[in-house]
C-alpha cells in the first residue's frame, strides 16, 4: 500500500518554512486522527528547521474521561518528543453545544500560545472538514464567505491538511504507531456536523456519484477568491462610515452584496456575538434601507436593535 506520510509532510513543510529557527510553533492536538497525524509530520519537519513544536490539547470537561483522554495526548505527543500544555476550560452553554465548545477552545488556544510566545497555531482540519462545511454553509444560506469554508491561513491559524483527506490521515496514524481517539460526539446525529458527514455527504455520493466532496473543496476555493474581493471593497467602503449611525441613500446606492457586508459589519460592531449574524438578520435590517413602509425595528443577535431614523439607520445594544 502506498504511504501517505510523505503527501502530509509535504503540506506541512512550507508552512514551516516561513518561519526562523528558534521560533515557537503550536499544534492543536485533540487526539483523533488528523491532530495526531498533523503533529508526527510537525515533529519531523520542524527538527529540521530547528523550529520548536509545542502542543496544545484542549479538555471540554464535557465528558466523563476527558482528563484520561488529555493525558494520552500527553503521552503521544512525549513519543514524538513535542513537549504538551493541557488546558482545561469551563464551556458556557451561550450558542449551542458545538459553537460554544469552539469558543472555549479558540480562547484556550489564543491565550496559551500568547504564553509560549508562539508564532502560528495548527490546526488539523482536512479536506474532509472543507466539504462538510461547505455543505454546512448552504444549509445556513449565509452567503459566499460561509461557502468558501476555511482559509489555509486566517491570523496566527495555519490548516495546512486541507488537500489532506482524513482516510489519508487515518492511514498515517497507521503507519506510525499513532492511536487515535474516536469522540463520541463524533457519532452523535444531534450536531448537524455529523449529520452531514455521516449522511447528507454519503447520499449525494450514492445519488449523483463519487468526487461530490472534491467537487465542494474546489466550488468553496473559487467563492473562497470571490469573497475575498468583496470583503477588500466593503472594508474600503465602510472605513470612513460610522457604524452605529448610517446614511440609508448612501448604502441603496451601493450594490447589494457590498451593502450587506456593511450591513453585516455594522450589527456585529453593535455587539451581536461573533457567527450569530445569518442571511435572515441581514435581510431585515436591508428591508430598512430597500422595503421601507415604517416598519418596526430589527431585532438581532445579542441585544442588538436596527431602526429608522429621519432616513438613517441607527444601531443600538440592549
């Protein structure tokens, strides 16, 4: 059977290359599959470059052993020779499990890395992950960005196994002596995530044929660059607006997918939590500007309210 290895440590290694010898880079290790296979790969390419790998597991505290399954990370990431920090989180029930979870662990993850000093954080997401959400993104109707799934590179974040299918790095996990942890919360059909990997994506591969989540990766990589675009353009547009008071005529002269990135910018720098917004927020607060009957204020995410005032739209925070 042919090794994958050499395909996983080809994606990692010009991630690494864009840094200095001596510097500090994270691996987020869960313990499945593609964090485990992502750090065998940093753990041989880094020693090269003398970069130093350090990584980070995240215990949720959401399940009864999940402090067992912390140390087995521990134990596999001293076997590769990367050194571990476990954070413990406390995970606030605010936007759903999963969205919360992601919260906790984003936090988690930004504060130990400031710790360490860190340069990038990596993370194990795969091609898999990248057609499960684009999938994800239609099902919410929120446009081209959430289409256009993960970025490669977003901040300190580096995906760099997105080309990477997890059977490949199942493969590797193989190879290497590597045991991954199989999440319950994986199988669990209440997250629409699951539902999506283990039903939705195998009955469109039955029905229409194989290549349906290759054919996603490649559809997401092209809004990917669309998107791209427009952000750039409604950031120029908006940057010398005053958010929290806007000028009705202004924006319906602007084209509309410019105006509800606007449109969207201004309810989140109102206060709406981060990832709340969804096609339906924008669309009342645009029903402002382009449907205006005197109709009543929005209501959005996180107490933030949409009203129109002498033709202006004024946003406000409970």
């Amino acid at each position: 059977m042919t090794s994958c290895l050499p395909a996983v440590r080809s994606a990692v290694r010009p991630w690494l290359e864009k840094f200095e010898a001596g510097d500090c880079v994270v691996v987020a290790v869960s313990g499945g599959a593609d964090s485990l296979a992502l750090a065998y790969a940093m753990s041989v390419e880094a020693k090269k470059l003398a970069i130093n790998v350090h990584a980070i597991t995240v215990d949720h505290q959401l399940q009864s052993r999940s402090a067992e399954q912390a140390s087995k990370v521990v134990e596999q990431m001293l076997s590769l020779g990367i050194a571990t920090t476990v954070e413990r989180v406390v995970v606030n029930i605010t936007d759903g499990l999963e969205a919360s979870a992601r919260s906790a662990r984003y936090e988690a993850l930004n504060d130990t890395s400031l710790k360490l000093g860190a340069v990038a954080v990596f993370l194990g997401h795969t091609h898999n992950d990248q057609a499960e959400g684009v999938l994800l993104g239609l099902a919410r109707g929120s446009g081209t960005r959430s289409l256009s799934a993960m970025a490669p590179h977003n901040g300190i974040y580096i995906r760099p196994l997105l080309t990477i299918t997890r059977s490949e790095t199942e493969s590797v996990c193989d190879e290497v002596g590597l045991s991954p942890w199989n999440d319950p919360h994986n199988q669990d059909t209440t997250f629409a995530r699951v539902r999506v990997r283990t039903q939705a994506l195998p009955a469109l591969e039955a029905a229409i044929g194989p290549g349906i989540s290759h054919a996603l990766v490649r559809s997401a990589e092209l809004l990917r660059q669309d998107a791209d675009a427009l952000d750039e353009w409604a950031e120029r547009e908006a940057a010398p607006l005053d958010l929290s008071d806007l000028d009705c005529n202004h924006l319906a002269q602007l084209p509309k997918a410019i105006r509800s990135r606007i449109i969207r910018m201004a309810i989140y720098a109102a206060g709406a939590p981060s990832g709340s917004v969804t096609a339906e927020h924008v669309g009342a607060v645009e029903a402002l500007i382009s449907a205006w009957n005197g109709q009543a204020e929005a209501h959005l995410p996180g107490g933030v309210k949409v009203g129109r005032i002498s033709g202006r739209l004024s946003l406000l925070h409970d």
